[in-house]
C-alpha cells in the first residue's frame, strides 16, 4: 500500500508505462539500488560536495601556513609558495580558505539539519492536524516566510555578544525553516486523504505509526530537498553576515576573508587573487547543492527527467521535444520506440482537429 | 472581497508580529547593552538618549513590560524610532526618511526588470526544452548560487577599477544638488546602474529556472496539445496557452522571495556605499547602533509588506479560482 505513493517507486511505474517490457526485473532492481546516484546532475554535485567536506574535516591541517601569521610579503600574487597570494599583512590566502571551510560547513549543516526538523515538526503537524491547529501554524510559518529574513538575522546576531558559529547556525535556524514546513503542510495535506492512509486507519494503526511509517516515509524527498535549500540558505547567511561584519572577524570562513578584502582596499589595489577565490568556493557548493536538488526534483517528477541531459540523444533520434508527451530514453533506443513516439504525437492530430472543429 | 479582507487582515497580523518581534529581541537576549553603551559614547549621550535606550531595551526597572509595550507603541505610532548613535542627535526616522527613496527605486527597478526578463527567458528556454538552450541551464543555476555581494565585488573590479566605465560608489553625482533637476537625476541613474546590474544578474536565474521547469510542466498539459493541434500559431499557444498559466506560481513566489532579494539588496548597497537604508544598517552595525539597526529593520520589514501585499492582489486578480476558494 505504501508502495503505491513512494516516490521511487512512483518513477518506476511511470517509466514502465512508458515502455512496457523493457528490461528485466534485475535490471530494475539494479537500478533502484543506485537510485539518485544514476542522476548525473546529482552525482556532480554530490562530488563537489564531498570535496569540501573532506577539506572541511582536513583544512586545517593540510593549510600551508597559519593563517593569522602575518609576514612582510605584502600583496604578494599567486606563486608557487603562495598559490593564492598574500593579504596586504602577508597572510597567505590559500590556509585562510582552508581553515575556513570547516566554519561554513559545520554552520552551513547544522543550520540545516536544525531548520529541516523545526519545518517537519511544524509543516506535519499542520498538515495532518487540521482545524485550527493547522491555522494557526501556517499562519506563523507564512509570518516568517515575508518577513525579511537577512535583517532580522543581522539585528539578532549584532545584539548576541561574541556571536560563535552555534549561536549563528540557531538564529538561521529559526529564521529559515518557514519555506520547507509550507511545503510539507501542503504535501502532508494531499496525503492524508490517500486510500493508504485511510486503509491504515481503518485498521486501527496508532496515530504515531501512521505519521512515521506511513506518511513520514513518502515526505523523504521533500524533506531532503528542504533541508539542502536551507543549507543554501544557511551558507550564504553566514558568510554574509561575516563579510559585513556583524559576527566575530577573527575566525576564518569565506566571508571573513571577504571581510578583510573589502575593508583593505583589495578592489581599488587590483588584489583579484584576494577576493576572486573565496566567491568561487561560495558558488561551487552552492552550485553542488542546488544540482543535488535538481536531481532529487527530476527524480520525484519524471516530467522533468531525461530534458537537459539527453538534449543530444533527442536530436540524434530527431525527436523535437516539444508539447504534448514527454520523451523518456532509456538504454539503447530502438527504432520501433521512436516510432511509436513520434505516431503517438500524430495519433493525437486528428481527433483534436475533431474537437477544434 | 472577502479574499481580500482576508489577505489584508493577514498582513496587519504579520506587521503586529514584527513590531512586536522587534520589541522583545532585545529583551530576550542576554547581557546589558546600554551600560556598554554608555560606556563607550562616554559624555556624548544626552539624558533624553540615555532615557530612550532603557526604553528601547526594556532595562527600565521602574516600569511593567507592559507599559514599555504601550509606551513602544506610542512612540512608533508618533514616528519616533529613538535617536541614532552614529548620525548623533539625528532621529533615526529623519536618517531612513532619506535612504528610503534610495531603496526604494533601486530595488524596485531591479526586481522588476530581472522578474520580467528572467520569466521570458524561461518561457522561451521551457518551450525548447531538449534543444541547445538547455545548455544554458547550468550557467543560470551557478549564477543563482553565487551571493549578490561577491558579485557587486566582482562588477566594482571589473567596470569601476581596470575599465573605469561606472563609478564604484555612491548614489549620485556629488557635484550636483539633490533635487528634480536633470543633472542630478542623470547622475543618479549612472551611479545605480552597477548595483542595478548585480541585482538583476544575481536574481534573474532562480525566475528563468522556475518559469522554465513550470514551462515543461505546463506544456504537458491536454489544453496546450488542444491548441496547437488546432493549428493556431506558435506564438500564441507559447503566451496565450502555455505560459499564461505557468507564470502564476512565478508571481505567487514573487511576494514570497522579496523578502530574500530585499535582503541581498541591502548587502549589495554596503559595497556600493549606495545610501540606501542597507549602507544605513551597515554604518549601524559598525558603530552598534541598535536605534537605527532596528529602525531600519522595522521599515524594511514594512515596505516588504507592502509590496507583498501588492504582488498578492496582481495575482488575485490574474487567476480567479484565488477569489473563489476565498
């Protein structure tokens, strides 16, 4: 019963409709096993990713140099002592960014995993509740979604002294779990009405088991797509709220390097080799994370499947993505099923114009 | 009427729950600001200031938590936001009056040309999904990760220092007098061009990225299959048909994101010295001038609202079924 509305096996079905008989049950089997990993914007990202964890736990201890040790290489370009150059103190940049790394990401995932069970507590509840119960935390969950979440953070965080990463990654926390809980309510709220959950009821399940083995287990991937959006959320909070300032200058992340390069002039004296990396670094685990929640979104919606990736393959097969059906590829392509595609399309002519008519 | 009673009665709620919000943040946390306060702006703070502070931060004994709520309220609804440290004896309402307009018209410029630009291009990227266009995802989705200040940072290097086409700060042109006259207007334009730019490049690929994915989901559906098989031009099934009805939940998620791009809009006015209210707050943050921070977070949070409020009635009225369920 459960079965019915896993997202997995949502795909599957899906796919198999498409084109039935196409396979066997090992190579389905195979291929559910390596679920998001079959993904190719997922796998990127997923690899991206674990690069920076894997700096995040050894940053520290790979850095070349102490990042706070100043020397009289001022201004220094990338070199081969100094990959990334020197800071106008002669800081090497390359050990501030590799100290950096853990600061981000300890904030970056504990913001999120934080704000991840703040949304399931709330948007469930909510959505399972009803009546006024749910009223009432849709309504705090929408209050938090409009107001302006940046400057709320700045005005918490400015008046907490010596605000450390802990204090920071709980005020994200509080602040950016709205979004998730909205749509979990809304997911929770269609689910709840599903035969499965009213056959469970029926049975006399308690309503503990219903939400954890019956509903819990189809939120997976909205819930894991929620946590990696407030991650997103969590990295570019905290690095902002370094560069501007507001939180301890002294331990290194991306933003504090950011910092001190504004606040040194870097722009005007053409010190490129000081600001250019740490934005990038912003932007490839932001990157990374945002494709992992492509892939998580194509995987749960085969619509959206099998559309950027084999753009290739549709033209070698001369099949026009266009309106109306949804190509799916997948393996090797016979000409029969392209046929059938294409008649399907043509299939659909006539009686329109019927309609049209 | 009664959709719009409701979404009115739901934004005064959310206003309340600011300003209350505002009120008690600073009695909640720890630790006692103004003697540091004090302290620190030794023999320059009146006692009118001095008064205002405990006021502002509830460490008046003499009073109820409740009577400093009233006396808060008071206060506001006179316009009275205390007195900023930085900008001493200034009111902060005076201080935000004027980087007001400044915000104003830069994000509301912005946002609006990046929404309208990022929605076309989605639907012309959605309605040739599995073409070369696709190949354009990946860049809208690097720029969508990358924060709006790093890029302002990138814009300043690139166009105001190695090829000085743009100035790298301030809002106008500081030859001229602030008034309705064409120097200075011009002036203005020029000076917000490039923090314009890194705002509109900066939000415009989450709105192609949406648009898009609602393109592909939409052109799936029987109507859009209906109409082309009808023969009607292409053009018309793309706008009349398909995206006419994929651009509602981009403007429904538009009240909803103002407030993250108002956010990045403040950051990206702190690397251009833009004297909007977000260089405002980055001076307060400096100086921890609690006053004007939360002054400006207050009137931020306002037009934010508004503007919400806004978005909320275009969409109403777009689609009907909104005034219905109501």
């Amino acid at each position: 019963m459960s079965v019915q509305a896993d997202p997995i096996a949502l795909t599957d079905a899906a796919s198999a409709t498409v084109q039935p008989g196409g396979g066997s049950t090992g190579v389905r089997r195979k291929r559910r096993s390596l679920g998001l990993l079959r993904n190719r914007k997922a796998l990127i990202g997923l690899i991206i990713l674990a690069v920076f964890l894997v700096l995040a736990v050894i940053g520290p201890w790979i850095a070349p140099y102490d990042p706070n040790a100043v020397t009289r290489l001022s201004l220094e370009p990338p070199s081969a002592a100094h990959w990334l150059g020197t800071t106008n103190t002669g800081q090497d940049i390359l050990s501030q960014l590799l100290v950096g790394t853990r600061g981000v990401m300890v904030v970056g995932l504990l913001a999120g995993i934080l704000a991840t069970f703040i949304s399931v507590v709330v948007g469930v509840t909510a959505g399972f509740v009803g009546g006024l119960g749910d009223e009432l935390l849709s309504l705090l969950s929408n209050v938090f979604l409009i107001i302006p979440a940046l400057p709320l953070i700045i005005i918490v965080a400015a008046l907490v002294p010596s605000a450390g990463g802990l204090t920071i990654a709980l005020i994200i926390a509080a602040t950016g779990w709205a979004w998730g809980s909205r749509v979990l309510r809304a997911q929770t709220l269609s689910l709840r009405k599903r035969d499965f959950v009213e056959a469970a009821r029926a049975n006399g399940e308690p309503m503990w088991r219903i939400i954890f083995f019956e509903i819990m287990p189809n939120l997976t991937a909205i819930i894991a797509s929620g946590f990696i959006g407030t991650a997103i959320f969590a990295i570019l909070s905290e690095v902002t709220l370094a560069f501007i300032g507001v939180t301890s200058i002294s331990a290194w992340n991306w933003g504090t390097v950011l910092f001190w390069a504004q606040s040194s002039q870097a722009l005007v004296l053409g010190a490129w080799w000081w600001f250019v990396p740490a934005g990038l670094c912003i932007a490839a685990v932001g990157t990374a994370l945002t494709l992992i929640n492509f892939g998580i979104d194509e995987f749960v919606n085969p619509r959206l499947r099998n559309t950027a990736a084999s753009a290739g393959i549709l033209r070698k097969k001369r099949i026009r993505a266009r309106i109306g059906f949804t190509p799916v590829y997948r393996g090797a392509p016979s000409a029969a099923e392209t046929r059938d595609a294409l008649t399907t399309a043509d299939a659909l002519t006539p009686t329109d114009q019927e309609v049209g008519a | 009427m009664k959709y719009f009673l409701r979404r009115v009665a739901f934004y005064l709620f959310t206003a309340w729950a600011a300003i209350t919000l505002n009120f008690f943040i600073p009695r909640m946390l720890p630790g006692d600001p103004v003697h540091s306060l004090i302290n620190k702006f030794q023999g320059r703070l009146s006692t009118d200031a001095i008064k205002s502070l405990y006021v502002l931060f509830g460490l008046d004994k003499h009073t109820t938590i409740w009577q400093d709520y009233i006396t808060y309220w008071q206060n506001l609804l006179h316009g009275d936001l205390g007195i900023s440290f930085t900008y001493f004896p200034t009111p902060v309402s005076e201080i935000l009056a004027q980087a007001l307009p400044w915000t104003l018209a830069l994000v509301g410029f912005s946002t609006i040309i990046g929404f309208v630009l990022g929605t076309l291009a989605g639907i012309g990227l959605g309605w040739r999904r599995g073409t070369w266009a696709d190949n354009l995802l990946p860049i809208a989705n690097f720029f969508s990760a990358i924060p709006y200040f790093w890029l302002g940072l990138i814009a300043i290097s690139a166009l105001a220092v190695t090829v000085q086409v743009f100035p790298a700060s301030g809002g106008y042109d500081p030859a001229t007098v602030p008034g309705w006259s064409w120097e200075f207007i011009s002036g203005a334009i020029y000076h917000g061009t490039l923090p314009a730019l890194t705002i509109i490049i900066s939000s415009i690929s989450g709105w192609i990225l949406g648009m898009r994915n609602m393109m592909v989901t939409v052109s799936s559906e029987d109507y859009v299959t209906v109409a082309q098989a009808k023969g009607l031009p292409e053009r018309k099934v793309m706008f009349g048909y398909a995206a006419r009805n994929a651009v509602l939940p981009s403007i429904s998620g538009f009240a909803l994101s103002l407030g993250f791009i108002v956010g990045g809009t403040l950051v990206a006015e702190m690397v251009f010295s833009y004297p909007g209210i977000g260089y405002m707050l980055f001076q307060a943050i400096g100086s921890k001038d609690y006053p004007l921070m939360q002054g400006a977070f207050l009137v931020v949070t306002i037009s934010v609202l508004v503007a919400s409020m806004i978005a909320d009635f275009v969409y109403a009225f777009l689609d009907p079924r909104t005034r219905v369920e109501g």
